[in-house]
C-alpha cells in the first residue's frame, strides 16, 4: 500500500504500512487502523489537519465508513522528516456490515480501498489534500482482529453460543473457522461431530433414529409430538453432515453456513440439544 497526503501536488506524508486490531464494542465490533509511514522534511513549515479515512470494499467499490476523523488531528512538517509518522484510527462495524464483508472476502486476504482526506495550510494558505489506495489485509491479520473483536463469540448467524463445555464450543469454533478459511467439507464435519457429541451427552442416539423411522411412514408421522419431530430433524441434520465425512461430495460456502447455523438453532433447543 502507498497513500500520500499532499501540498499543493507535493509529497509530504506517505503511509505504507498498516496494522489492524480488534476489541469488543456494544452492539458491534471494533477495530483500530493504524497507518504507519515517512513524514518528508520541506522547506516551509506545513501544518496538516481535519485528517479523516474513508473506507470501501475493493472490487468492485462498495462503501464501509465514511470520514472517519483520526485520533491526532494536527501534524507539523518541518525541515527534518520522521520516519516514525502514524495516524489511528477507531471504527465499529455492525454484525450486517461484518457478515458482508466474509461474504466479500470468501476465504481469501481482505481488499479494501482507504482514501485519506486532510487539510495542508503553508503560510496562511490553505488546500485540501485526497489520496487512496488498495489495502491488503492478510487473512491472517484479519481473523485476528476478528477474533479479538468478539466475532466468534456469536455466530455468524447470530445465535448466541449457549453456556456449555469447552469441547462444545471448541467444536463450534473450529466449525466457523473452517469457512473463515474456506475449508467447507471441514466445517460440515465438524456440526456432524457436534450433533454426535450431543447424543452422547442426552443418551438419546436411538430416540433420534427411531423418531426417523416413524417420520418416513405416513401413518406414524401423523401421531409424531413436537419433540420426536425435532429429534428426526436432527438425525436428518447429521446425514446431510455425514456427506462431509465420505465421499466426494463438496460444500460451498453458503451450505457450510447454512449447515452451520441448522446446528446451532437446533441444538440451542434444550429438549433435543444443549442441557440448560
């Protein structure tokens, strides 16, 4: 990445390094930009200031934020450069805004485009300066971010993650980050070992296949209560679950969610799933 900020057509600014954290937000997720960069030295004292970053998907442009203003609003030029010059920035995406940018990224770096608005003023004269650039946030750095945002803690389907072991949700966790990352068969393995884990916990294997059974004949279904309809839902969860663990069989991304957020509704259900 190179973004400048400029006065009158001359380079004074150029921010060519990027770091990106997350942290939890109320109703939302929160990320710090850090652009990290030279400031050049000029000859005349140069004052810089209403400093403010735009942010969009890259391809094609689809805006995120508009100008947000940076922490330091005030930056000197003088004679000596610096090569130490940083800009932060504080933004909150929402769970629409996040859930669309997975979309965007599939399992790939995320491509944004940043443009840098300011305001120069060299002897009582004063212009405005705009730049942007595509930014490479690798995936790495990113699911980091996310991480650390609190993303993971709700799925992407927002069903909140029930109070259960740390198998559970390590497994629920392995799950979202498999289509993170792309791995979609992985992921669907994944939901068939947490239904698995979850008969073995209720001890009610056999209720859920017999329940099945009578689904499949028209008579017995007829006389099916709530609950043995759940349960046949669920052993009919695990066999589309068990296309991941044999075969050839490939998943997109969409299914992967899908499958994904059928685990977590269902078993959200204490009568046939996670014990409150």
């Amino acid at each position: 990445m190179k973004i400048l900020i400029r006065d009158n057509g001359e380079d004074i600014v150029e921010f060519n390094q990027l770091n990106i954290q997350g942290r939890n937000a109320a109703g939302g997720y929160a990320f710090n930009i850090v652009l990290r960069g030279t400031r050049h030295g000029v000859e005349k004292n140069i004052s810089i200031f209403d400093i403010r970053l735009s942010i969009a998907l890259a391809e094609p442009i689809k805006p995120l934020v508009n100008l947000i203003p940076a922490f330091q609003q005030h930056i000197k030029c003088f004679p000596h450069p610096n090569n130490g010059e940083q800009l932060a920035f504080e933004l909150v995406f929402s769970k629409e805004q996040i859930n669309a940018i997975e979309e965007y990224r599939q399992s790939s770096d995320l491509k944004l485009n940043f443009g840098l608005y300011a305001l120069t003023l060299t002897e009582s004269v004063l212009t405005s300066s705009y730049d942007n650039s595509e930014v490479i946030v690798h995936r790495e750095q990113w699911l980091k971010a996310l991480n650390s945002a609190g993303f993971r803690q709700t799925m992407l389907f927002e069903v909140p993650l029930p109070s259960v072991s740390n198998d559970f949700v390590s497994l629920c966790s392995k799950a979202q980050e498999f289509i993170e990352s792309g791995h979609y068969k992985e992921s669907v393995i994944q939901c068939r070992h947490i239904i698995e884990k979850i008969e073995s916990s209720r001890e009610d294997k056999s209720l859920s296949s017999a329940a099945n059974k009578k689904a499949h004949d028209r008579q017995e279904r007829q006389g099916m209560n709530s609950i043995e309809r759940l349960l046949s839902m669920r052993e009919q969860l695990k066999n589309v679950c068990q296309l991941g663990a044999h075969g050839d069989e490939s998943f997109t991304r969409s299914q992967a969610k899908s499958i994904l957020a059928m685990t977590m509704a269902l078993l959200a259900e204490p009568t046939i799933g996670f014990s409150e």
